[in-house]
C-alpha cells in the first residue's frame, strides 16, 4: 500500500490553506509579516494582519525578554475575537496564569468577563504526567481542541517537555509540531535559551532544537547599556536596558527581517517601536 502516500498536486490543491493573518496583540507586529502578491506584473507587498493562520511559531529568548507577556497578549486578543484558544502552561500553575491573562487584558482594555469562556487552560506545570508523558499531554490537548472547538494554542514552554533531556529536544518538537498541524492550530511555542551567546540569534540551548522544525521563529533580546558609547549610540542611560526584537525567519510568508526595538510598558504589555537603524539615526 506504498502508492497511497504519492500525492499529486493536483489532489491536495482543494485543501491548501487560506494564508492569512492571526492578530497577535502585540502593537507593531502584525504588519511585519507580509504577502507578495504579483499584479499586472508588478510585485505588491500586503501586510498580513497578524502571524501566518495555521503557522507553529516559535518565540525564544532568554529569561525576562518577553516571551510570555507576548503569547499571553495573543491568547487574550484571540479570546476577544471569538477564537477559542488553548494555553499550557507548564511551568506556571494555572492559577497564576490566570492572573496573567487577566493583567494582560486589563492593560489591553479588555473587558475578562468576555473573554473568559473562549480560554482553556492545560496545567502541565501542577500534574507531573502532563509534563512528563509527551502522548498523554496530546491526547489531553487533543481532547480540549476536540469538545471545546478551540482554534489557537500557546504552549509556554515548550523547553520544560524536555528538560534534563535537551537530546529529545527535537524529537519533541517534532511531535507537537505535527500534532498542532494535524488539528489545524495556529500556535505559538515559547522556548528558552539558556545561554546568552549569539543572543540576537534563535540558535543556542532551547533555540537550537526548535527553530529547523517550526514555521518561524522571533526573537526576543535584552541588552544592559554598560558604557558610554553604548549609551550614546542607544540614547539611553547607561545602566538601562534596551530590549530588541526579530523575526528570525517564516517560512509561510514574506516578514520585515530588520532588528527592532520595543518595550515593555508599565502595564506588562510588549509594543514594538521601531526599526533600530532607524531609531539609532533618529
Ligand atoms: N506589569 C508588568 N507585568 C509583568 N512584567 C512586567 C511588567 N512590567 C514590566 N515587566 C517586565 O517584563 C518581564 C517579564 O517578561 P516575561 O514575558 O515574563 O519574560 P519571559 O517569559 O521571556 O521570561 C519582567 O521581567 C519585567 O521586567
Ligand atoms: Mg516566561
């Protein structure tokens, strides 16, 4: 029964997804990612309105650059759109992630009571099994995707499936990748990279394993300003710090691959300002 998995093209253009945009939450980004589309023989740029619909993104940086403040404004945003979205977390209980996604939508003047019956929380930071047997953690998810309808995951983080195990890194990776493609989830992926070496890329601990499986991968820096010219190149105090973003690659559409700089504002939300060669030259 070889024969069945050679496919023609022609079969499997009826299925070929809709390439769209999934708003993120995050100010500044969902025009990054982009669609080419050629009319009347010219090429015409289009933003995409949000990250690529049914695409795995993977969000890496290390400790404190953001990364959950990120995917927790995009499961807020989704729920306030309507779109059922699912968050596993793993190395918070569900408690507090709770209170998160309650701060966030706060801050984004979003009103929780709307949005709380369109998010699900997987807690596999409280059950040992959840976090510990990868097939047992799908099939729940499996199940919530299933009885709730639900259309978006976030799994924060996906580096806490493998810890103490960075060897299966991949393998992992592999698994959820298939599974979020299978039920048709547009998802984000938290990893982390442990080490700061080439920090502006998605390589090193948490990166490495990720970034050749997914569809695309942002990255998340943060630089202390420790000398002068430093503080002068990035018109800050020296001791302050300057937080920089990059989508390191997408492989479903066309992305804006400049460094950025953003912040993160009082209120806990990331907003991205602005291209840092523009921002350097004022
Ligand atoms: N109101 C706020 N709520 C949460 N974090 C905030 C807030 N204001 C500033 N921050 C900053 O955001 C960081 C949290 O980022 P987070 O998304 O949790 O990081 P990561 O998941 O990358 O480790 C904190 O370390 C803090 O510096
Ligand atoms: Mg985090």
């Amino acid at each position: 029964m070889v024969g069945e998995n050679v496919h023609s093209l022609e079969s499997i253009r009826s299925s070929v997804p809709k390439l769209f945009g999934v708003p993120s939450g995050v100010e500044g980004l969902d025009n990054m990612f982009y669609k080419v589309e050629i009319t009347d023989g010219k090429v015409v740029k289009s933003p995409l309105g949000g990250y690529p619909y049914l695409g795995v993104i993977n969000i890496t940086g290390v400790a404190d650059t953001g990364k959950s403040l990120m995917v927790e404004q995009f499961a807020v945003k989704q729920a306030s759109l309507g779109f059922r979205t699912m968050f596993v977390t793993v190395e918070t209980p569900k408690e507090f992630i709770a209170q998160s996604l309650m701060s966030r939508a706060k801050a984004m003047g979003i009103d929780f009571d709307d949005i709380s019956g369109n998010l699900f929380i997987v807690d596999a930071a409280s059950n040992h099994r959840l976090r510990e047997d990868l097939d047992y953690l799908l099939d729940t998810m499996a199940y919530g995707i299933k009885t709730y309808n639900i259309k978006n995951t976030v799994i924060d983080s996906v580096t806490g499936l493998f810890e103490a195990k960075e060897v299966l890194a991949r393998s992992v990776v592999r698994k959820i990748y298939n599974f979020l493609k299978k039920w048709y989830q547009t998802a984000l992926l938290v990893s982390q990279k442990r080490s700061s070496s080439e920090e502006m890329s998605a390589e090193a601990a948490g990166g490495y394993g990720v970034a050749h499986i997914v569809d695309g991968t942002i990255v998340l820096y943060k630089k202390l300003i420790m000398t002068k010219f430093e503080s002068n190149l990035y018109k800050v105090p020296i001791g302050s710090v300057v937080r920089l973003f990059r989508i390191d690659g997408c492989r479903m559409t066309g992305h804006d691959s400049r460094t950025y700089i953003f912040e993160i504002t009082d209120t806990g939300l990331v907003r991205i300002l602005s291209p840092l060669d523009e921002y350097i030259r004022g």
